[in-house]
C-alpha cells in the first residue's frame, strides 16, 4: 500500500469527530498538533461541534481517531475515505475569502482577476490539503502582526525576510507584497512545491524564493531582519537557539502556532536567549509572539 498518500492512491483519509462545546478547545489543541494545515467546522446533532480533519497517510488519520478516542470516550467518532478530485471540487465550492484587515484578502487561484474594495492587496492561494490557505488564525494573526510592523515603518522595501516552515508559502508572499525580499524554508519537498505554485500565481518570484532546510540549517545566510514561524510549540522551543542567531541586530520576530496556554513558556525560552518580552496577540485558543 506504499505511505497511502495522494500522490500514489489518489485517496485522503478522513477523520469525523463530535464533541461538546467544553471539548472542543481541546480537541482543537490536538488537531493542530497532528494536521496543523488546518480542519474543518460544523454543527452536529444534539449540540455538538463536529471537527473533520484529511490525512494524506492513513497511518496518521488512524493514529489521530485513536488518541481522540483514548482521551474523550464520550466523543463520536468516524472514519471516512475521500477521493482527491471529491476534496479539490469542495475546495472549490466551499472556499471564502480570507480577509486580512483592510490590507490583504486572500482568495483562490481560480479566482484570479477578481476586484476587492479598496486598496487592498490580493494574494491567490492555490488549495492544497496539507498547506496553508489563509483560513487558520494563526496565519491570520501572523499577516496581522507583519502589516502592524509594516504600517510602522519597521518593514518595508529593503526588509530581507525568513519563512520558516513556509508550507504554502503564504506569509512569505504575504511579505513579498509588501515589498520585502527573502526566503522561506520548510522540510516536506510537498509543500515547496505548492509554494513554488502559489508564488507563480501572485508574481513574486523576484522577492521570494523557496528552498528545503530549516533553522539549523541557515548558517552562512545573512541575520534577517524579520523571521516569521508559524510551527507548534515543542518545535520553536528546540530552535530557540538557531532563530535567534539568524536575527540580525533590531530585527522583528513572529512566532505563531501556539495556543494560547502554550504562548507563555514559548516566550521564556526566547527571553532566556537574549530577547526582551514580546507583545501577544491572540484570536480565540490561538496566540502571536511579536517581537520588535
């Protein structure tokens, strides 16, 4: 059966579960952990919130159903097989665009050419399942964070840039835009291919360049003046050390993926490496990191 991903069966695995409203926090916490591309909201019956996640590799879905079940037996929950072609033409019907502010929208590539009010920029993601789109709040808050800095006159034409665990590439196209130059990093040459699409579709292939490694792997780089990392708690912790070294003197560091009880002991560890207390920004269970 291979690893049981897309690109060899065709097929994703899905993953239903129902919980009450109290669990759902929880539930969110371990969904970012093992799918942090993101999931899917809904109603159910008799109250309860239905969480669906989609797994390239079945081992992963069936590992993820039983961790649920372990630790909230009262939850109902259901395994499904999709086709791919069935996910992209939901993709499609379902996609709503991903307002950032007055400053960015993101929308899907099928949607090139589109008008938004005002004078915002545009930025075309094309959706894949294991990477970013816009929708999860820790994306949202980490384009917030870069266009509060921007709009201060922190960042601008000239900021060189690092994306690490870019994903889809979005933040860093995000940057990009905004007239910045740099690069993003991730590990899962899956991913820098669809950063590689999406920095196609928006045009940016001049300021923004993709390439595998990640933070232990920068040395001989030039210090960044803006790192972005929007990863999971555990990791950013480990890499305290090579971010900090890779921020040039007066640099700006974002660091996201955290959940809010989590965004406390991630600060520490960065404060013991020389840094001063960061602001937090939050939305819902999800935190920022903003040092600047």
């Amino acid at each position: 059966m291979g690893d049981g991903s897309v690109a060899e069966s065709g097929i994703l695995f899905s993953i239903n579960v129902d919980v009450d409203e109290t669990t759902l926090p929880a539930l969110q916490g371990l969904l970012f952990r093992q799918c942090p591309w993101g999931w899917e909201e809904s109603e159910s019956e008799a109250g309860r919130v239905r969480l669906t996640a989609h797994f390239h590799r079945l081992e992963d879905r069936d590992l993820t159903a039983g961790m649920c079940r372990e630790r909230w037996p009262e939850a109902i929950v259901s395994l499904a097989e999709i086709k791919e072609l069935d996910w992209a033409l939901a993709w499609r019907e379902f996609f709503t665009p991903v307002e950032v502010g007055d400053a960015m929208v993101v929308l899907p590539s099928w949607e090139q050419g589109s008008q938004v009010e005002g004078s915002r920029h545009i930025l075309y993601i094309e959706p894949q399942m294991a990477f970013g789109t816009g929708h999860h709040q820790t994306t949202v808050l980490c384009l917030e964070a870069v266009i509060r800095l921007h709009r201060a006159g922190r960042l601008g034409p000239g900021t060189s840039f690092l994306d690490l665990g870019t994903g889809s590439g979005i933040l860093g196209i995000g940057c990009a835009l905004l007239g910045m130059q740099g690069i993003g990093l991730d590990i899962d040459p899956a991913a820098l291919a669809n950063a590689e699409t999406n920095i196609e579709l928006n045009g940016v292939a001049d300021r923004f360049s993709v390439r595998k490694g990640s933070a232990h792997t920068l040395e001989g780089d030039k210090p960044f003046d803006l790192i972005l990392a929007n990863i999971l708690a555990e990791p950013l912790k480990r890499m305290a050390k090579d971010i900090v070294s890779a921020l040039a003197s007066g640099g700006a560091l974002v660091l996201s993926g955290l959940l809010v009880d989590q965004a406390g002991a991630v600060a520490e560890r960065y404060e013991g490496r020389g840094l001063g207390r960061p602001t937090r920004y939050e939305r819902g269970e999800w935190a920022a990191l903003v040092w600047a």
